[in-house]
C-alpha cells in the first residue's frame, strides 16, 4: 500500500521536478512496503543504490532551472 500517496499540494508546478518528487515517494513506499513484510535487510542496499544515483540526477537536472 505504501506511506505516502503522492498529491498536488506537494506540486512544485514543474512537470519534471514533480515526476522526480514522485519518484522519491515511490522509494519511500517501496522501503515501507519491505519493512512492512520485513524484507528491509534485502531491500535497504538495492533502495540506497537507488537513492544516491536518482539524488545525483535529480540535483544535476535541478541546476538547469
């Protein structure tokens, strides 16, 4: 089910930040999801891999506005 459900109000106007935000609640839902069934020790490694190659996108592409 998830944590977060993704709604305007997080809108920051910008179509592709807001799909980049999005994208952060998905990885969010998904560790609380593997927490959830107490998968988080696989999932954790695979979710900071994650996090650190979509943070490095996301504040390069940030720079660009």
């Amino acid at each position: 089910m998830g944590l977060i459900t993704w709604d305007q109000i997080f809108s920051v106007k910008v179509v592709l930040i807001d799909q980049q935000h999005q994208m952060l609640v998905q990885m969010i839902n998904d560790l609380y999801d593997a927490m959830v069934t107490g998968e988080e020790n696989d999932a954790i490694g695979k979710l900071i891999d994650r996090l650190h190659t979509y943070a490095a996108m996301h504040f390069a592409r940030g720079a660009l506005f």
